[in-house]
C-alpha cells in the first residue's frame, strides 16, 4: 500500500487536505482521487508514498515539497507535526 495525500497551497503554507490509502502502482485510483479533491476542495497538488502510514507521507511531503520553497506545512488531516530538523 502506499499513503497518498493532497494538498493546497498558498504562497507561504502547504496544507494537507487529504489522506487516502492506494494499493501500490494504482495510478487510475490516484487520479480519480486527485480529481475528486480539485473539485470539491482545489487542490494543488498531491503524491502517492511509498509508505505505511500518514505520518511519514506528512514527513516526506514537509521534506520533498514544503522546505525546499520555505513553506510552512499544516496537516488539516491528522494533525500531524513534521520534523523540522
């Protein structure tokens, strides 16, 4: 399995709006899901982890996608707090 989560965007934070479990390789259910949150919350973007749980997405989107631009990241989902090391 891997965790997919999508998020907004705004200039200075990157907020995680959703989280969603996907078997591995699944891109057609990735796609259908992304699509689903640009409509309904309009999302920015999104990634599927290779990883168990939401946590470490969270940490992996903090560290692939919020750092290198100096965003802030808020997880709206879990609540999750990223290492900021």
């Amino acid at each position: 399995m891997a965790t997919l989560l999508i998020w907004t965007v705004d200039g200075t934070t990157l907020t995680i709006i959703d989280s969603q479990q996907v078997k591995d390789g699944d891109q057609a259910a990735i796609d259908a899901l992304f699509k689903d949150a640009v409509e309904r919350d309009g999302a920015d973007n999104g990634c599927a982890f290779d990883v168990d749980w939401h946590s470490d997405a969270v940490q992996r989107t903090y560290e692939e996608y919020a750092r290198p631009f100096g965003l802030a990241l808020v997880d709206d989902v879990e609540g999750h707090t990223p290492t900021t090391f």
